[in-house]
C-alpha cells in the first residue's frame, strides 16, 4: 500500500538559498509528524507544497501514490486540509458559516446544507469550545478565538491528512492542551495523519510520533522522535543549545539560559 503521504527528491530554494535539498519523506496514516526549524527555514513552504499551494523547485509530491499535479481541486479537498499560520476575514460570516464551508468538498449535486454537515460542524464547535460564537461574526473574534474556528473547520473538512502551520498560535494554555490532544485522538482513534509545524518543543514531543528537523544547511533529519529530537540535533537545528530532561513521564526541553 502506498504511503499516504511521500515526497521524492523534493528541493526547495528561496532566491539563491537552499531551503530543503532532495527530501525523500514518507507519512503513513496514524502519524503525526512535527516539522521544527527556525525562522525562514523553509517550514510553511513546506507545508503550501504539501497542500499544493506552491510549486516545487525539484522533486515530487505525491499523495496516495499519486502526483500532486495530477489531483483535481474537488478531489484534493477530500483528502488533505490545510491550517496557515495567518488568515483575513473579509466578510461578515458567522462562526458557523465559516466552519459549515468547510463541508463544501462534499455537498456534490446538492446546493444546500446537509443535516449530517450541520451536526458535524455542531459537534466541532463543542470540540474547539466555540459553541458560544456560532452567530458571532468571525471578524468580532480575538486572535485565540479565531484560531480554534478554524481548527474547526479543519476537522469537519475530514480529510485523512492534516497539514497545520502552528496550531497553537495564540491560543491560551489550556486550549493550546486541548487541541494538540484532539490532534493526537485524530491519529490514533480515526487513524488519520498529521503534519505540523510548531515552535513549541514540548507540545510537540507529547503528541507526535515522528519529527522532521529542517537544519539551517538545507539538509534534514527525518524519524520517530525519540530518535530525532534530542539535545543535540535540535541544538543544531535551532542554532541555540537546548536541553533535555526526564520529568516523571514527561519529557522536556529547555533552552540554555543566556548568561
């Protein structure tokens, strides 16, 4: 069975710098992968190529065996959604709207809202703790609110590959918690896979399965995070010494104070 995510010798280039030279990654479903590098390393172009937003420079993309290039927009939509790090809201629609639009992908012969869809988006909005704002116009919401409309709205698209550009942007403790737990209950109770960037080490560490770490050379490291995120080549990726330590049954990671 093919890869539900795989990538073949992919490059990608800024101007005239190397941002991920010849990447050859696999992601199978029930992964999650955390993507963790530093700033303009390549990360969320990373991830527009992989929701096929943006060309790559070299190399392939495929998804389900498939070459990105040969995917219709409808069918796509069915099978990867995708978080960016930054939206405008343009218009004035409510909370639901928003996240009802994300069930578009299969409304196929008919032009109205489906009860199942309504549900869905009625279920997602407990999920993300946004019950409250389903009449609130998206533009009256703060940063975190926001953020966890659209979450939403990437869980009803129910696509079986997740591509998130940090997902606990601007969201408070707790609810940074709750969705990096709903993401790991998605991998491993609905078995679908997860690629996400993050800054945050130890969210990351506690969800994850698998870690790709874009070095500031253009090279990387790819596997299971036990493996690859340990002090040393997270020092190097994030050109700043971080330690590791065993707290209980946690792990955790901490910069190196700066004296």
């Amino acid at each position: 069975m093919a890869p539900l995510l795989q990538t073949r010798d992919l490059s990608l280039h800024i101007a005239q710098r190397d941002l991920l030279v010849k990447l050859n990654w696999q992601v199978q479903a029930g992964e999650c992968w955390a993507v963790i590098g530093k700033n303009g390393a390549g990360k969320s172009t990373l991830l527009r190529c992989l929701a096929s937003l943006r060309e790559v420079d070299a190399g392939e993309v495929l998804l389900q065996g498939t070459n990105l290039k040969l995917w219709k927009l409808a069918a796509l939509a069915k099978q990867r959604a995708y978080l960016p790090q930054a939206r405008v809201d343009a218009f004035a629609y409510t909370v639901l709207e928003m996240v009802l639009s994300a069930r578009y992908p299969y409304q196929d012969t008919h032009y109205w809202d489906a009860s199942e869809d309504v549900q869905m988006v009625i279920d997602a909005l407990a999920l993300l703790d946004v019950s409250d704002f389903a009449q609130r116009d998206v533009r009256s919401l703060s940063g975190g609110e926001r953020q966890r409309v659209a979450i939403a709205a990437l869980l009803v698209q129910d696509a079986p590959l997740m591509l998130l550009d940090e997902p606990a942007n601007a969201l408070d403790l707790a609810h940074q918690v709750s969705v990096m737990n709903l993401l790991a209950k998605a991998c491993s109770q609905q078995n679908k896979a997860v690629v996400m960037v993050s800054h945050d080490l130890n969210l990351s560490y506690r969800i994850a399965t698998h870690a790709l770490l874009l070095m500031p050379d253009g090279t990387h490291l790819i596997g299971e995070k036990s493996a690859v995120m340990n002090a040393q080549d997270l020092s190097l990726c994030l050109g700043h010494t971080i330690e590791k330590f065993e707290h209980g049954t946690q792990t955790i990671f901490l910069p190196q104070a700066i004296s």
